[in-house]
C-alpha cells in the first residue's frame, strides 16, 4: 500500500510516450478520459486474440472463457463498490449517461408521478438533468434544484425544504467541473429520513479515491469504465438487489428476455434484463483490468497523491497568476478532487486551450456539460485542469509556463 | 509555432481586440436571431435591417473565443450595406473556405483554390481549416446570419 510512485504508473501508459508539437505530452484532462494503463489495453487483445466468442450463449470452450471472463469483470467491480449483494447488483451499460437514463427511464417510469420531486444540484452534468426532464414531459413530476454557494459548495440552509415531497434525491459526488466533493453519506440520511431513496453520479469520484456503497449508504451508483483507467464504451450502474428486481426493463431484444412467446415475453432477472443484445466483451474484460490495476495501486495512496498535485497546483496558480487566472472551485483541498477549472482574464477558454496545445498540455475547454452551473457564476466557458495517478507536479511546471504564453498572447 | 500563427492572424486578433460593429439594434424593426455553439457554450445574437433587399445595417453581441469573435467582426465589415444576393454569396464563398475533407479535393487530391480575393480580409481565416474542431467557432456567426435571411423570408 505504501510503495505507490507516480513514474511506475507512468512507465504503464503508453500514450504518455507520445510526442505532441515536439513536445513530451502532458495529459491533464484525465476528468474527460482517463488513459488506460497496458495491462488494460492487452488484457483486451488477449481476450479478441484468445477467448472471443458470444457470452451466455454458446458451450465450446471459448464461449465458456468469454462468459467467465464477462462475469468476472461483474464480480471485481461489485468488489471495487463493495455491494452488498454481490455481482447480480451490478449491471453494465454504455456509460454514466446510459446509467441515468435507465435509473430515469426504468425506476423514474415505475415509481414517479404527477407531483412527486426529484431533488439534483445546481452543479450537475448534463447525464444527471435531462434524462429527468425527459421524466417531466411524460410525467409531470418536478425537477428541483439544491443551489451552490459563492464558496463552491452546496447550499444545504435550506435543505429540509427543499426536500419536501421529495422522492429521489440525485447529486455527483464529486463536480466536473468544481472539484467539489460533496458530502453523499449526509445526503443520505437526509434523503432516506423522508423516506426518499438517493442515487450519485460516481463518474469523477470513481477513480480518485475509494468508493463504498453500503459505507455511503445510497441506493444508486453510476459510473465510466473509461475515467478509471479503463476502456470507453462500458459503464456501471448499481442498485441494490431488491430495488433492482422490481425495476422495469429499459432496452427490448435479445439476452434480457426469459421467455418470448407469440402473445408477449418475460423479461429475465438480475442485470441481464438491462442488457439487451450482444454486450461490451472485451470492454467488460478491460474494466476487471483496471478494477485489479487501481486495487493494486491502492485508492487511498491515489487519493492521497491527488490531493498533493491540488494543493500545489491551488498554491502555484494563485503565487503566480493572481489577478489574472481565477479558480472556478474551492480554493483549498478539503473535500475536494483533482478537477481544477480555470477562469483566464480577457482570454476565452479555447483560446487558452489551442496554446496550450502547443506545448503538448492537453486540457479541456469548454462548458463541461454543466451549463446550468456555468450560467450560475456567469460563465460561458473554462479551461479544465484535471489530474490522474499518472500524473506529476512537473505536468503543472508545463502547464504554467504554457499558461503565461497564452495570457502574454492575447493579453 | 507556425501553425498557432496561421490560426491567430494579427487581424484576427485586431477584430477580436477591437470588435466592429457591436451593439444592438431596435427590434422591431430590425430581425433578431440567436446563433450557439452547443460543443463550448459560445452565444451569438445578430440584429440585421433590411430594407429593400439591402442589408442596410448589421450588429452583433454575444461572447465566445477570439476566432468566432473575429469571425462575427469581419462578417459585419464584409456584409453590411450588400444586397441580400450579395449577403448570400458571401456566405456560400465563407462556408467553402471552412470546408476541409473530400468535396473540396480534385482528382488528383489537390485542395481547390477557393476564391480569396472576393473575401477580402476574411481569408485570414482560412487557416482555422488546419484547426477542425475550431471550425465551427469560424461558422457560428455566419450559420445564424444565415438563419436571420431565412426567417426574414418567411417572415
């Protein structure tokens, strides 16, 4: 657990050989996409190599790898969230938009109705807003929001009314754009002591730190293979068994059937009714890779590493660009992630950007799909820096001394 | 660095500096059309009279980055106190020349020279092409002129 070290991560990626404008690449948008250590990117050539075959189905001996092998990966990521019921509550799909979507489209259909309220923050991703809205047209329930102070944190003053008629509470724990990590077990208990269940958008958090489901007490889980160091095109949703087993199917068609018939079908239990036709494979293998890979580095030795490339990061920025870069997040790093977004005087984010591009800084600019948060401090746009256990305090060296060119540039 | 220069003329950013034609107009009269940039929040709001199927006046406000910033400035130079037809050629000569890909490619692979001399100083632009994703910064201010001429029609 102590023998964690940021340059053997680095000897496991292979994109960070890369050389972008002559310059060695500085990878500082692990918050959009992760880069996926070897063992990832081999375990699944080994399985397209070796093992590939459709799972579930046939008997010969590959197809039977290719169903442990899927299965497997269900089990490690049970594990890596601790749930409490094991693999069958752990059900995969594209991504974390794809989770919100079923928890909306699925547990919203069955059990929201005229009247009843969802409660999300003012400091959402897209993934987490409209899928409700979705909701309201077709059944006009209320879509609330818990607004976010000037400090960057949720405004909780008000909570209890905010809650009322409340009957799921949905936040991130951890902004996209802010940093902020909010506080989900005392949502938890807030949302549950009016008899409201909780779901979070573990898509930031997932990868930089640990994440215990039943220690936070929610009901919902939903998060990106490909921001934890794993492949893009598989995500997880997680509820508990019991909720899960009375949720409606999302996708019609094949895999999530028991029975179909000429008069109607029956629809399978556990996860496999939420995955309807030929499942991300070697996707799912790549996940249990990554699973195994942050286990062996160890979640807290990333959180801990995380925190010291923020701190330094908060202190650089404001010792030498005071006045002229502003920090869109908390200014310190209590309760706060590796997600560090920028606000340059006089210089639009992807202006900022495209510099930056030259020195092989990769950062990104943008909305960050949280246009309600961004119109909330009158913003159109920030550059994002965001760290990974890959990266260094000397990708913040590059990334400063790119950033005085830009200001310099269009100052 | 050659490349970040292409993109970042020294008009382009005297237009991003010094925007022309800022402001608002009445509306009514003058026709009023939003214009935004989904993939980095940019918004766009183009004023534009016309009066006998001439622009007789154009102003923008909005924010967004220097290139679609420079972009809306150097439109309203170009365009304002054209005809409509005029208004329209401008437009169809700016989209070619923010086309990348196989339709503007001859057979023998070489890109067509597009017509820079009707553009005027608009031809600083043409280096956001080496820049794909910054394109549609490029674009923004002329696809909501364009949809400003569409509504008037209707209208």
């Amino acid at each position: 657990m102590t023998s964690f070290d940021p340059h053997f991560v680095r000897r496991d990626i292979p994109l960070l050989e890369r050389v972008i404008n002559d310059h060695a690449i500085t990878y500082l948008d692990s918050g959009a996409t992760s880069l996926p250590p070897r063992c990832v990117i081999e375990a699944m050539t080994r399985y397209y190599e070796l093992r590939h075959a459709n799972v579930h189905r046939s008997v010969f001996q590959t197809a039977s790898e290719a169903t442990a092998a899927y299965e497997g990966a269900r089990d490690l990521t049970a594990r890596f969230i601790n749930a409490p019921g094991g693999a069958e509550e752990v059900v995969f799909t594209k991504n974390t938009t794809e989770s919100f979507n079923l928890l909306a489209k699925s547990w919203g259909w069955a059990n929201l109705h005229d009247g009843d309220v969802v409660l999300l923050s003012e400091m959402e991703h897209h993934a987490n807003i409209v899928p409700w809205f979705q909701l309201r047209e077709e059944r006009g329930i209320e879509v609330r929001f818990i607004p976010v102070t000037d400090e960057y944190r949720l405004d909780l003053s008000h909570l209890d009314e905010l809650l009322n008629n409340v009957k799921l509470v949905s936040v991130t724990a951890m902004s996209n754009v802010l940093g902020t990590i909010n506080p989900v077990r005392e949502l938890a208990v807030a949302a549950h002591g009016v008899g409201a269940l909780i779901a979070i958008d573990g898509a930031q958090s997932i990868a930089h730190g640990p994440t215990d489901v039943v220690d936070l007490d929610i009901d919902f889980l939903a998060f990106s293979a490909h921001k934890m160091l794993g492949p893009t095109g598989i995500g997880v949703f997680w509820t508990r068994a019991e909720l899960l087993n009375e949720m409606p199917p999302f996708l019609g068609g094949g895999g999530m059937i028991a029975d179909v018939r000429l008069d109607g079908y029956t629809p399978a239990n556990g996860p496999t009714r939420f995955e309807a036709g030929t499942p991300p494979i070697a996707e799912a293998v790549g996940l249990g890779a990554a699973v195994r890979y942050l286990q062996g580095l160890g979640m807290a030795n990333i959180d801990a590493h995380e925190e010291n490339l923020t701190r330094d990061a908060l202190q650089r920025l404001e010792d030498q660009f005071a006045g002229r870069v502003r920090v869109i997040g908390p200014n310190n790093v209590v309760n706060r992630g590796a997600v560090v977004s920028l606000d340059v005087e006089g210089v639009h984010a992807h202006d900022v950007a495209q510099v930056l591009d030259q020195f092989g800084v990769c950062v990104r600019p943008g909305h960050h799909c949280a246009k309600p948060l961004m119109r909330r401090f009158g913003l159109s746009a920030t550059v994002r820096v965001s760290y990974g256990p890959y990266s260094l305090a000397q990708d913040t060296d590059v990334l400063l001394e790119a950033l005085e060119h830009a200001v310099k540039m269009f100052g | 660095m050659s490349n970040l220069e292409d993109l970042y003329r020294e008009i382009i950013l005297d237009h991003y500096r010094s925007p022309r034609n800022r402001g608002e107009l009445p509306s009514p009269p003058a026709q009023r059309v939003e214009g935004f940039n989904p993939l980095c929040g940019d918004e766009i709001v183009v004023y534009l009279n016309i009066e006998d199927g001439v622009l007789t006046d154009i102003k923008l406000t909005g924010q967004g980055c220097s290139i679609s910033q420079a972009s809306s400035s150097m439109m309203s130079s170009a365009v304002k106190g054209k005809s409509l037809e005029q208004v329209r050629d401008a437009i169809t000569s700016f989209k070619q020349l923010m086309t990348v890909h196989a339709s503007t490619l001859q057979e023998n692979g070489q890109p067509v020279e597009a017509d820079l001399r009707s553009l005027g100083e608009l031809a600083a632009l043409q280096g956001v092409v080496k820049f794909p994703v910054r394109i549609k910064c490029a674009t923004l201010a002329w696809n909501t002129l364009s949809q400003g001429l569409d509504d008037q029609l209707s209208n």
